[in-house]
C-alpha cells in the first residue's frame, strides 16, 4: 500500500534552489505588485484580489508539482 509523504519545502531549497524561488517568490512579488499596481491606478480591488488569487493558486499547484517531480527523481535514483 503507498504512503504519501511530503517533502520539506527546505529540501526543495537545497536541492533546486533556482527553480523553488521561481516557484515561491516569482509569485508572490507578482501578487503583491498587482495589488500595489491597483491601488496606484484605482482599478477595482476585485479584479486584482481575483489575479492575486490566480497566481498564488497556480504557485501552490506548480510548487506542488515541482515537489512531486523531485520526489519521483529521488526514488528512480534509489532503485
């Protein structure tokens, strides 16, 4: 029966440290910089709240996906 683990997002840090950042923070600035970009602008807080939204949401999925891919590298190279 399979068990499902996760990895530590710290051991994500070590191992890809380039393509977790672009993962985490690329994201994020972004979020930030749209919801700044808005108020600036005075462009309606629900169009920037639902992009900023969006794109942590899609950071969560690729972050999740990068986790998996990293995982199933481990365990080919333990066989």
């Amino acid at each position: 029966m399979s068990t499902r683990q996760s990895v530590p997002i710290s051991e994500l840090f070590r191992a890809t440290p380039a393509t977790s950042c672009l993962l985490t923070i690329g994201p994020l600035v972004l979020a930030v910089g749209q919801l700044l970009n808005s108020y600036v602008n005075g462009v309606s807080p629900v169009v920037s709240l639902s992009f900023a939204l969006g794109v942590l949401g899609f950071a969560v999925v690729a972050l999740r996906h990068h986790a998996a891919e990293y995982r199933l590298r481990t365990l080919e190279a333990e066989i």
